[in-house]
C-alpha cells in the first residue's frame, strides 16, 4: 500500500476525499496532531536528550 501525505483547506481535502472514493481509493483524514503524534510513536528510542543539544541541533539547521 502507498500513502500521500496532503496539506490544505478543509474544503480541498474534503474534495480530495471525495474524488478518492469515487476512484475506489481508501482514504484516511488525521489532524495534524495526530499524525505527528503516529511519527513520533514510531520513532522513539527510548534515548534522553538534553535541551542544550537540542537546540544546537536546531540552530545547526
């Protein structure tokens, strides 16, 4: 199975959708929160970090 990750107007993705299960495509709508909440479940290491190292990390970007 293959996913697209979309960002937009409510109104657009609600189109999205419903030209999705016109074509016979499965199709999910998660906020924001929750998809970020999903990644980060699956990304844990079970690792602390400092602050400090953090932010040298996103000032390094």
């Amino acid at each position: 199975m293959s996913t697209i990750l979309l960002t937009g107007s409510k109104e657009k993705l609600q189109l999205l959708e419903k030209i999705a299960k016109e074509m016979g495509i499965s199709s999910s709508v998660v906020s924001e929160d929750l998809a970020f909440g999903l990644l980060a479940d699956k990304v844990k290491t079970g690792k602390t970090v400092s602050e400090s190292t953090i932010l040298k990390k996103l000032n390094s970007i």
